[in-house]
C-alpha cells in the first residue's frame, strides 16, 4: 500500500483531526499546548537560558503523547508529520479556544 503524502496543510488538517476524536485527548493536548505557550512567555520576559527552553516539547509533546497512548490508542502524527502536526496542534488549540471546534469532536 503507497504511504499517503499530503500536499498542503488544508489536506493533512482532516487527517490531523481524525486522529484526534477522543474528547479526554483532546483536552491533553490544549492543555498542553497551552502551558507551552506560557512558559514561551515566560521564558521570554524572564530572559531564562537557553537549558530552560528544553521543557516546551517535553510538556507540550508530553501531554500529547499520554491522549494517544491512553486515550486515542494511535501513534502520533508528530512521527511522520512533525512541522505539520505541530501547526495543527496549535489550529486545534486555536480553533478550540475561538470556539469554532470543541473538545468533542462531534462538533468538527
């Protein structure tokens, strides 16, 4: 069977979203897309070492990772699409923070 290569991120987003239908999940992942953006902050203002900075995939790829262990039962597309899962973990985080989806996926 040929490997499924997308084109575009429009193309892959679908795709992203189909193996992110687990509601406990998906909760992980904006949790943990949500303590990387503030420790980014922090870090920042803080002016912390670059040795800080390790801890943004560790807790963001952390929390993920536990959704699809546990709860998804799938590998992550982070393995075989890492630049485009990482956007679309922040297109779901986004997206769930502007209410255009939810952490149920029955409202994609």
């Amino acid at each position: 069977m040929a490997e499924e290569r997308f084109q575009s991120f429009k193309e892959f987003y679908p795709f992203y979203l189909s193996e992110h239908q687990n509601k406990t999940s998906r909760t992980l992942h904006f949790i943990g897309t949500f303590i990387v953006l503030a420790l980014l902050g922090f870090f920042i203002v803080a002016q912390k070492e670059a040795r800080f900075w390790i801890a943004l995939p560790l807790v963001g790829y952390g929390f993920a990772w536990v959704g699809h262990a546990f709860f998804e039962k799938n590998k992550p597309a982070t393995f075989k699409y890492p630049l485009w899962s990482l956007r679309g973990d922040f297109t779901l985080f986004f997206d769930i923070l502007l209410g255009k989806r939810g952490f149920d996926a029955t409202r994609d």
